[in-house]
C-alpha cells in the first residue's frame, strides 16, 4: 500500500460469521498491504486465520510492523529474502 493510492475494498455483505479467512500474498515487503488486509478483516464478522506469503523481505521489516499493529496474527511465509 505504501507505493501508491491504491485500496483494498470488500463488500460489506461478503463474509458471514461462519466463515474462515487465509490472506494470501506472492510478497511481505513493508507490510502495509497485509495490514490494511487484516484490518479491513476485522471489521467483518468472518474469522481470520492468519496469512501465507510466498516471499518476505526480512530486511524492509513488514512481519515486525504487523506484528506490533496486529500481536496475535500468525505469518508464514514459503521464503525469506
């Protein structure tokens, strides 16, 4: 999300409270997109189970900014750079 004005949007009818979610992304750089993700879960009744990357760059420190922000969400990633 930091490299532009771009959003991330759902419809408010989309989820049910019996659902579960896994966020999925190809890159944890800064974190910012996992966080806007994760916050735009919370305002949903469904359950978020935590995220899959397939990449994390360590060095831009994003699984520590969504940590602070988010402490009980669980990230795994495939590979870290």
């Amino acid at each position: 999300m930091e490299y532009g004005s771009d959003a991330i949007e759902i419809h408010k009818d989309a989820l049910r409270a019996t659902d579960k979610v896994l966020i999925v992304d190809d890159v944890l750089a800064t974190g910012g997109t996992l966080s806007a993700a994760i916050e735009l879960l919370s305002m949903t009744p469904a359950k978020c189970l935590g995220s899959a990357v397939v990449a994390e760059i360590s060095f831009l420190a994003g699984r520590e900014r969504v940590r602070r922000a988010f402490p009980a969400h669980r990230i795994d990633a495939l590979f870290q750079l």
